[in-house]
C-alpha cells in the first residue's frame, strides 16, 4: 500500500511512494514548503488522516 503525503492547504499531492518516509524527511525533501502554493509544511499528529485503499 503507497504512502501519499498531500499538502493540506491545497490537496497537491507532495510525496507518493511504497517506500515509507517520515514527515520531516518529506518535508526536507521538498523545501519545506508546498512545491504548489508555497505554504509552510509542518507536521502535527492531530493533521494525520490514514485510509486503506
């Protein structure tokens, strides 16, 4: 099952991968920010959503 991270002020779609990774990786990856709209990326546990496919 892929790992998708989505940036919550957008929906963009920042990481997609079988091969999970932390937030903070994800986040260092991009920048910090959202590769679509520029808005800072901070992980909060209370932001999590995890649904099966």
């Amino acid at each position: 099952m892929p790992q998708i991270v989505v940036c919550k002020s957008c929906g963009h779609t920042i990481y997609q991968g079988v091969e999970l990774k932390s937030a903070e990786e994800v986040i260092q990856m991009v920048g910090g920010q959202c590769p679509k709209c520029g808005r800072r990326l901070a992980f909060s546990i209370e932001d999590v959503e995890i649904r099966s496919s």
